[in-house]
C-alpha cells in the first residue's frame, strides 16, 4: 500500500452545533478548462439523444456512464473508461452514432486519453 489518501467530492466538517456554515469542495482542476466542459455538455446532449435508439444493454451502460461524464469533478480513470464506453458503443451503431463518437474521442485526445 503507498499509504496515499484520495478524496473525490464535498467534504463537511461540522465543530458544534451553532453557526455551523461553509463547503469545502474537493475536485479535479483539469475539468476547469472551458472548451473541455464545452465538450463534454456537447456530448452528454448527443448521447442523451442516441440512448433512445439503443437496446437495453447498450443503453443501460450509457445510463452508466451518463453521471460520470456529467461530474464536475470525476476520477480521471472512471472518466476515460466512460468515454471509451460511449465511443465504442456509438461507433456499433453505425452512421447514427458517428457523432457521438467522433466527440468522445475528441474529448479523450483533449484529456491526453489516446
């Protein structure tokens, strides 16, 4: 074990019970850059629309997906695999899925991904 500690997400911390306010919010600055977030809301729109086309299996690992492309602040490793799913499963689908694709995989070229 590297004995390091990792913490995704918010983190409260409450001394007392009065007057207790204030978040600490824990997340990834690579999800700061503007064009990335612009791209992956892009894809989460498209992705949203091609899900209704799929079959159940391939529409529940959308479903999947779906939160951890939408996450401020998601592992950089949970992130890659979610557009890998989406990519992989939009590029089965043939024409209708070219776009959901080629975003997912500007977005990983984007993110150092490939």
């Amino acid at each position: 074990m590297s004995g390091h500690n990792y913490h995704y997400g918010d983190s409260v911390t409450m001394h007392g019970g009065t007057g207790n306010t204030g978040i600490v919010k824990n997340g990834s600055t690579g999800d700061t850059d503007p064009a990335l977030r612009l791209a992956l809301a892009e894809l989460i729109r498209e992705v949203r629309e091609l899900r209704d086309q799929l079959p159940q299996p391939s529409a529940q690992l959308i479903d999947d997906s779906l939160p951890v492309l939408a996450a401020d602040a998601a592992p950089p490793q949970e992130r890659h695999r979610a557009l890998l799913a989406v990519a992989a499963i939009a590029a089965a689908v043939g024409a209708v899925g070219q776009p959901v694709a080629e975003a997912a995989n500007r977005i990983l070229q984007m993110v150092g991904g490939q």
